[in-house]
C-alpha cells in the first residue's frame, strides 16, 4: 500500500464527523463468483453466509441490498472497534480447522478459505450499511506490483 502524506489526518478528521465508518479501498466489479459464491450457497461444511448472517442477527437481507450497497474487496478497510467485534462474533464461525480445501464455484473459478473469508468480510460490512454504517474511500493505492530491494 502506498499512503499520502495525509492519510492519517483524513481518517481522523472524517472519523470525528462520523465515527460510524467503513473504510474501504475498492469494491468488488461483478458480485457472487469465485470465494463470494460463499455467500449464498453452502458448501460442505460450510453455511451460506447470507443466510448465516440474517439467521445469527435476526434480520432479513437479501442478495439485493447487497448488491445495492456494494461489497468491498482485498479485505482492505477500517472500522470501528465495536463493528470488528460484531463482525467476528458472527465470522468466528466460519474458521473451522478442517477448511483447507479448494473449492469450485460450478462458473469457472476455484477459490480457497480465504477467498471466502474475503466475501464474507465485504458481505458483513455491507450489510452495516443498512444498520447505519457510511462507506469513505480510503486515499491509498494498492500496488499490485512491488520492486524488490536489493541489499
């Protein structure tokens, strides 16, 4: 990651207007492939997240205010102390020891447990944005490439 002089002043300044942001570097381009196919089907031993989700917090979303709202990617984002801690008491049970395969979500794209983590991260918070929750880009650049340093 590549941070601008003023990175941290940004995030301080739009945290003291409203600390109930989310962070985020970019958002998915297309929605429910590869890992993100987690979120509604199940796999063995593993339950589709949205239904999980609505299931554990007693709601009723649906895959329309998900797309409607958008889902960040590369796990890469900021948020509130109180929201991690939300977020993981439902997350928590998708770490299984025996989730070390590689799936196959039927449209061509293999993913593993940490591609589906990804989705369901940016599921979660996406969702916080219909319990109140405002998204603000982060002032970074992810780069993809790196030059090696030499000693």
């Amino acid at each position: 990651m590549i941070f601008p002089e003023s990175f941290f002043k940004n995030i301080e300044c739009k945290i003291l207007s409203n600390s109930n942001t989310i962070f985020y570097l970019d958002f998915f381009k297309s929605q429910f492939f590869g890992g993100q196919t987690t979120i509604v089907y199940d796999y063995y031993n593993i339950p589709a997240g949205l239904t999980s989700y609505n299931n554990f917090f007693n709601k009723n979303y649906t895959i329309e205010h998900l797309i409607t709202n958008k889902m960040i990617t590369n796990n890469t984002f900021l948020i509130p102390k109180e929201m991690y801690e939300k977020m993981m008491s439902w997350l928590i049970i998708y770490f299984k020891d025996d989730i070390n395969e590689i799936y196959n979500s039927g449209d061509g794209h293999t993913f593993n447990p940490g591609h589906m983590l990804e989705g369901l991260t940016g599921m979660f918070l996406s969702l916080e944005i219909n319990e109140g929750a405002v998204y603000e880009q982060l002032d970074l650049s992810h780069n993809h490439y790196y030059k090696e340093l030499s000693y």
